[in-house]
C-alpha cells in the first residue's frame, strides 16, 4: 500500500512534534541527576524497547513494495529504540528537576577528571545530599583545571534526585 499525501503529511507532523518535544525535555533537563534508587536505566531500557516494537508495528507501510522487509524491520527497532530511550531518560531528568524543591547548600571536595566530547576537562564530588558521585563539565561551570580543591555547592533535591543550581570555587571557611 502506498501512503497518500495525508498520512504522510500527519507522520512528518508526528515526527517533528516528537522532536520539538524531546528538545524542551532536554533543555528541562540539564544539570539534573536522578537519585540512586531510580532505576533510570532499566527504565530507558525498557521505554526504548517497547518503542521499538511500537514502531515496527505502527511503520509497516513506510517502505517502498519491492524493498527488502527484513532491512525495513531493523531500521525501524533501531530507530525506535533510540527515540524511545532517549525521550524516556530524558523526561526522567525533567521529573527530577520537577519535584526537587528543597534547597541545599555545602562545601565539598573535589578531583579533576578527564574531559569528553566537547569538554575539556570534568569534575568529579561526592554530592552529600544525592550521597552519590556527580560528575561536571569543568569549563561550562568556570572551575579551574587544578587537580584538586574545595567547592561551594548550592542544589535543589526532592524524592528523586538532585538539581545543581551553583558551582563554584572558593576556600573553606575556618570552624
């Protein structure tokens, strides 16, 4: 079956819909660290499988009828799959940034870590409310490269994990 113009034009509304979604999500995102205890990652594990089957079954007829079906199949798992655990870790982080209202301020100390993909260089604390490591970009909150030191840190936590709102550098204060 060929798809007319209409169906067409609703899947590419869809998409582009799905799309514009999932870069609000990711802006509402940013700097949010799910708690331990959430099990973010089998839940992006299993959001992106059942998307991937989704899609095969709601993209049966994107193909054109003489191409192969298998490749049709993987395409769509694959795509599905990345859609879905992505649109499902990153609404994960937005909860967290949604229900984090108590605010939390502390000195911690901190170690310098290598960077990734457009990062120079991390850094890596001990979050004493998250009780977990989190790791930063060093140039995006204005840290030096020094390999270790104190930070002040403010951050807004809830049930299911913290939001960092200020990162900087300073000396201890004495007790």
């Amino acid at each position: 079956m060929i798809l007319n113009r209409r169906v067409t034009l609703l899947l590419v509304g869809g998409f582009i819909t799905f799309l514009a979604l999932l870069l609000l999500l990711a802006t509402l995102s940013r700097d949010a660290y799910p708690a331990p205890n959430v099990p973010a990652f089998w839940l992006t594990i299993t959001g992106g499988l059942l998307t991937a089957f989704a899609s095969v079954w709601l993209m049966p007829d994107l193909r054109k009828p003489l191409e192969n079906p298998l490749k049709h199949i993987l395409g769509s798992l694959t795509l599905g799959a990345m859609l879905g655990g992505c649109m499902v870790s990153v609404t994960l982080d937005a909860f967290v940034r949604y229900t984090a209202r108590q605010l939390h301020t502390g000195w911690v100390s901190y170690a310098v870590t290598p960077g990734w993909k457009n990062c120079l260089f991390g850094v890596a604390f001990e979050d004493p409310v998250l009780l977990a490591r989190i790791r930063v970009c060093g140039p995006r909150w204005k840290l030096p490269t020094t390999p270790a030191g104190v930070l002040y840190i403010t951050e807004a936590s809830g049930p299911y994990g913290v939001v960092l709102q200020q990162v900087t550098v300073g000396k201890e204060p004495s007790r």
